[in-house]
C-alpha cells in the first residue's frame, strides 16, 4: 500500500496582517526559521514580494489591493494544501477580502490563522523605517493605509501579536503556542 | 531531534508545454490521480485556472504571455520546494522563458521536468475540442499559437509524448517512468 498524500501533515495559511511597519515581515522572518527548525517547510508571501512576481502593474487602490490580496491568498492555500506552513506578510487592510480568503482555505488539508499584527498608528508612524509615513503625510503617497486609506482591524483574529511592546521573540512566541495548541506544530521537548 | 524540513521528499515541477488542443490539461487530470494514488501531493497549475487567479486582466501578447508563464514558474516552484509535485499545463510557446523557469526552479529541493505534448498542429486543428483554431484561421482570436503566433518546440525536453498517437494511459506511463527512474516516485510494487 502507498501512503495517501491526505495522511500528511495538515498544513497553515499564518496570515498576517497590520500596518505598514507594523513587523510583519520581521517577525515572520523569524517566525520562519524557528518553525524550519522544527521539521515544518515554511514559504514567506511577503507583499513586496509577490508584487514584484505575481502582481506587477497592480497599484494600490482598493480594486487593486483586494486583487493582490487574493492573490497571495490562492498561492497560500496551494500551499498550506501541500502540507507547508505558508505566512502571508502583506498590510490586507479589508477585513471582506480577508474573510473570503479564511474561507477559501481547503479546510480538509489546511488551517487559515490569522495573525493581527497590532501596533498603533503612532508607534509605526514615529518609527516610520522606510520614510513612507512622512511621503504619505506629505502627499507623495497616495492610498496610504493609516494615512489616506483605511485599516479594518480584524474582528476575530486567532492570534493578536503587539509589536510596539513585545520583542520580536515575545511575538513568535505566542504564534508558535497557538500552532501547538492546534497541533500544527510538535511541542518543545523539555529542556535541561 | 526534530527532523529537518529540508529532508522532505523532493517535489517536481512537471512542466507541460504543446498547443492548445494537445491534451495537456487531459494528461495533467490523469496524471494528478496517478501520482496521488501513489501517496505524493499534486496540484495542477492549469493555464485557464491562473489566468483567472493570478493574471486577470492579462492578454495574449508575447509580453503579457510570459508575464504568465513566469507566475506560473513562480507558484509551481514555490510547490515543489514543498515537496509537492506541481502540474503546469499551459502552451508555454517560447523556449527562453522555459529555460529561465527551468533555471529558477530549486534544485537543492526539486527538479525541473519539461514535459513536451507533443501533436501536430493539422492534428489539433482537426480536432478543434474548443472551436479556437477556427476562430483563430477566421481572425477572431489573435496571437493565437501556431496560427499567428509562433510556437518554439523545446530543444530537449525530459520527455516527450505524442498525444496524437498514444492513449492517454500511454503518455502518462511514459511520465510515471521518467519520475521513478529520477527517483521522484516509488516504483510500483509487482503485479499478482
């Protein structure tokens, strides 16, 4: 008898989601080697750069944001079905598009979690690393999310995640408890 | 010890090139049970089906055509450097951009197969499942490949089958061959 590839590992969308500068794309930078280091394949969806392969000409309003959404939304479920933990790492600002991509996800083979990676408008945009805050105020940058275009908090995230407060490790910490809890991921053998 | 993810079974990228009409998304759906019935995930990255996700709004120009190809070499690499076996099945007509993919694709983690579907154009054209070609010889249809577009046949594809002659069982047979040959499969166990 072969193996049936539904025997293997359930796989996870983490989707984060939060402002710009928030911390998404360093904390699943991290997020990415802790969970590599427990036997999972991980994939990093990041926003720029699936922009860069998979959404090139696409801008920034809302049409065109819900379409670059879903879009990592498709490649994320094809490969949370494929039994990899896929992190999503783009702003998502509507929380619709959100709820339609939690139920795109092949529940059989997957789970959708999303991650709220909640830092206040003030602490991103007086960090503000990239300089894109003060363009946006400026003027420079049209469609700003936080500035001139909205941010829908989620309603009902799986995991909140505080970046203006905790460290980096702090946050991967509670986003791998959650994946333990929901047996995504083996619990740490005990230490000492 | 945790096992590492990057001991996980090697995924492929079965690359299907050929005409419209040459039987690629047939060979693509019976080669997806095969390959699951023998215990590995497959996803079929179909032509239309991406069009629809992930390149709306793109056209038939050379430009706009490899655009797709390459978000097809995208995802399909991303899958198999999960262990998955990605199916594409799109025309696919220009041989740099398969290279380019080819060149892409993760060797550390997965193999790049250039599967070349092979049938005659006076063969599809006869055919005509979907009525294209006539539409394309009647003007309706432009860039349409090997009517006034071109279609470059790759120069040294892994394997080739002739959709023309052979049954569909006979070209998948050759496929499943080549894969367990590259070790990519378990052989099937002896009959009786």
């Amino acid at each position: 008898m072969y193996p049936k590839a539904q025997d293997a590992a359930k796989g996870c969308v983490l989707w984060f989601t939060g402002l710009s500068g928030a911390g998404k794309s360093t904390l699943a930078s991290r997020l990415s080697e802790m969970i590599e280091a427990r036997g999972r394949h991980v994939e990093v969806l990041d926003g720029d750069l699936v922009r860069q392969h998979l959404s090139q000409g696409l801008g920034f309003t809302k049409e065109d944001r819900d379409m670059n959404v879903r879009r990592i939304g498709f490649v994320a479920n094809l490969l949370a079905r494929s039994s990899c933990c896929a992190i999503a790492a783009a702003i998502s600002p509507y929380e619709s598009v959100r709820q339609e991509i939690r139920a795109m996800v092949d529940n059989e083979r997957a789970e959708f979690i999303e991650v709220f990676v909640n830092a206040p408008l003030s602490v991103v945009e007086e960090r503000d690393t990239k300089g894109l805050y003060r363009r946006a105020r400026a003027g420079e940058l049209k469609n700003f999310t936080g500035v001139s275009d909205p941010y829908e908090e989620p309603s009902n995230p799986e995991v909140v995640v505080h970046t203006g407060e905790e460290s980096v490790e702090e946050s991967a910490a509670k986003v791998l408890s959650f994946l333990e809890e929901r047996g995504l991921l083996a619990a740490e053998a005990a230490k000492g």
